[in-house]
C-alpha cells in the first residue's frame, strides 16, 4: 500500500510538471529522482527484462512433453494387418532441477541489475541537478555584483556630469559595470541550459515547468556531516546494504555456478520409458476344422503390450566442452567480482576523502574568507569616499569579493560532487 502511495504521488507531481501552461512544480532533488526512476525509459527496460527472465523460470519448471507413435500394416493381397501405438516419456533424470536453478539464478541477475541502473541513473540526476544549483548560484552571485557596479557607475557618472570627479573613473566604473554584465548575462545562459539538461534527463520536455526547491548551500549543509572517514567494509559503510553492482556481480557468479551444474547434468545418463500395444492378424487362404468341428479360415487377431525403457548412456559425449566452457566462465565471473568489490571500495573511500576535505574547503569560506572579503570591499569603499584611494582599489575589492564568491561555488560544488559519488557509492537512492 505505500509503495502504491508513493507511486501515485509520483505520477501526480510528473503530470503537474509536464502539463502545458502550469506554474512551476517545486520539487526537491530526492523528489525529482523519485520520479525519474518511475518514469525512465531506461529503467523500465530493465524491469522489463526481468520480466522476461520470470518468465524463463515457468519455462525452466515444465516438464517434457510424451511422444506418442502409431503405425499400422497391411497385407499385400492378403487379409492379415499389423497395428501398432506406442508412448515414450522422457524422464530427465538430472537435468531438470538444474535447469530450473539457472532460470532462478538468471531472475537474480535481471532483479540486481534494475536496481543498478537506478543507482546510476539517480546519481546522473543528482549531478545534474547539481549543476543547476551551481549555475544558479552563480547567477544570483552575478546580479549581486551586477547591481552594485550599477549603483557605483550611476554614481560616479553624476559626480562627473556636476564635475565633482574626473571622466576617468566614470569610465572605469563604467567598464566594470559592461565587464559585470558579460558575467550575468553567461551565468544566466548556463542556468538556462543546465534546466533543460535536467530535464532532458527526467523526460520532460524543454519547455515544460520545472523548479528546484534545494539550494546548493543548504544541501551541502544538510549532508556535510555524512562525510566522516572511517576504515569499514563496504557493507557497514552502506548501512547494512551492498551495492547493486557488487550484487549483481556476486549474482553472475551464482548463475555460472548454476550453469556449470546444468552442463554437468547434460553430460549424466538420461532414461526414458516407452509402453506400446500392438494388434496383429495373420492367417492363410485355407480352412480348417474349428473345435466344433466346422469348417473356419485359418487366422486371428493377436494382442501384445510392451514396456520398456531407453537409457542414455555417456560413453563418449559427456558434454566435456560445455563444461570447460561453463567453468571458464564462472571464473571470469569471479574474478568480475572481486574487481567489481575492490572498485567499489575504492569509489567509497575516495568519495569520502573528497568529502571531507571539500567540507572544510567550505567551512573555511563560509566562516574566515567571504566575511573577510566583504569587509574589506566595505573598508576599502569607505576609505575612497573619504579620498584615501583611488577609485581601481574599490573596483579590484570588489573583484577579489567576486572571485571568492566563485570560488565558495567551487567548494560547493565539490563537496555537492563527492556527497553524491559517496551516495552513489553506497548504493543509495533515496
């Protein structure tokens, strides 16, 4: 009932963002992915396979099908004929249980695998979104500094319209003011595209409404404390869980086991049982006396039933080349899941370096270098009212302001990045 909940949910807020002429749907990212799972092409592939791997497991469980034979002969000339029927039942002795444990092991596989691609899939939107908040963040950083260079040009072109100030550092505020509205006008392009990127990626179409909730700040904020270093299995890391990946790995190997024992069980000796009737009459063109005493033609009807059976035996084909190529196989898979376990250690532990030096990065901004900055733009402003220095020292405070602004989005941004590499690296989706 909840995952029906959720699903509902799911498809209102998808037909709310996709209706034509509706206002933006607010999602929040963890929303947004929710809903691209549900509704990727991709994803319903995967379950689709799945589907058709439950299907070969019915398949696998049927029994073989009795072959039923009858002939019949005739007597040339004559008045004698033969008729016979006969039934052979395969038994599959040993082949069977097999099969069906391949089929079972193949449902596993198709199973871990949908949960994979939704692992990837999250983590791909994660990222986008991700740069969305970044672009956006820019953006609003640009309008910001884009504002008070027009406050600061509008300023100083009236003191040098009254002659209060050289033409000169109207100029200049002037150009920094054109060179502020180059970075707006990029930074809004960026936005642009980053949006329609995303929403490419969660089938909406481009002009289809669509509005983050999260802030990049506050996300990063909000997971900050998630990124501690500690030497534990990839399982403790992941709260219990194991990746997808390393599943659908360990399921592969499962599944060569599987058919490494269905090509054992095609090489053992099969048997089959036959049971038949047949009616034959025979006679000569003579007569003789019956036992009354009577005149009767020679001949009669003969009933017979046999049973049997046909045993197959493994002198020389017991399926030796399919069982090398089986056993290569398992152990190809095996050495699959071993890589595949190192590489997601690894992911994990990286991401967890990246995360906890991009959070102090962070830290560091948010607390020491953008409240520097700010109040050295203020003293520097102040002291050029004041005639203290020239006008290129307020517009390079600025600048330094500006740039450290951008480079608090960087820090952002990495520290976004690797929270959602370490997410994806524990398997998380939600």
């Amino acid at each position: 009932m909840t995952v029906l909940l959720r699903r509902m949910t799911i498809a209102a807020v998808l037909m709310s963002a996709a209706a034509p002429r509706a206002s933006a749907q607010a999602l929040t990212i963890d929303q947004l992915v929710a809903a691209a799972i549900e509704r990727s092409p991709e994803i319903q592939a995967a379950r689709a396979e799945a589907g058709a791997a439950q299907g070969q497991v019915t398949q696998a469980r049927l029994r073989p099908n009795p072959m039923v034979m009858a002939t019949r002969q005739e007597e040339l000339g004559g008045s004698g004929y033969q008729s016979m029927a006969s039934v052979a039942w395969p038994l599959e002795l040993f082949r069977r249980p097999a099969r069906i444990t391949a089929a079972l092991r193949e449902v596993d596989v198709a199973a871990v695998s949908v949960l994979d691609r939704e692992r990837l899939l999250a983590a791909a939107i994660r990222g986008q979104a991700g740069r969305l908040l970044a672009a956006r963040r820019t953006l609003a950083v640009s309008n910001d500094a884009l504002t008070a260079a027009r406050q600061l040009s509008d300023l100083l072109a009236r003191r040098a319209a009254e002659g209060a100030i050289p033409q000169l550092e109207a100029n200049q505020a002037a150009i920094e003011t054109w060179r502020m509205e180059a970075e707006q006008v990029m930074a809004a392009g960026e936005s642009e595209a980053a949006l329609i990127e995303l929403k490419a990626m969660v089938g909406l179409q481009p002009v289809a409404p669509l509005e983050l909730t999260d802030s990049l700040e506050a996300v990063v904020r909000r997971r900050s404390g998630e990124a501690v270093i500690n030497q534990v299995t990839i399982d403790q890391a992941a709260g219990g869980r194991v990746r997808p990946d390393v599943q659908e790995a360990a399921a592969r190997v499962a599944l060569a086991d599987a058919q490494v024992a269905a090509a054992r069980s095609e090489g053992r000796i099969d048997a089959s049982i036959q049971a038949g009737y047949a009616g034959m009459r025979s006679g000569f063109p003579l007569q003789a006396f019956d036992g009354a005493g009577l005149l009767a033609p020679i001949d009669d009807t003969f009933h017979s039933l046999q049973i049997g059976a046909t045993l197959a035996l493994p002198l020389w084909n017991r399926n030796q080349g399919a069982i090398t190529s089986a056993e290569s196989a398992r152990s190809g898979a095996s050495l699959s899941l071993a890589a595949r376990e190192l590489s997601a250690r690894a992911e994990r532990d990286s991401a967890l370096v990246r995360a906890r030096d991009a959070s102090r990065a962070v830290d560091l901004y948010a607390v020491s270098i953008r409240d520097l900055a700010r109040r050295d733009t203020d003293t520097i402003s102040e002291a050029y009212t004041l005639g203290g220095v020239p006008l290129m020292n307020v517009i390079d405070s600025r600048r330094r302001a500006f740039d450290v602004e951008q480079a608090y989005t960087s820090a952002l941004v990495r520290a976004y990045e690797a929270q959602v590499a370490l997410r994806a690296a524990r398997g998380e989706l939600r």
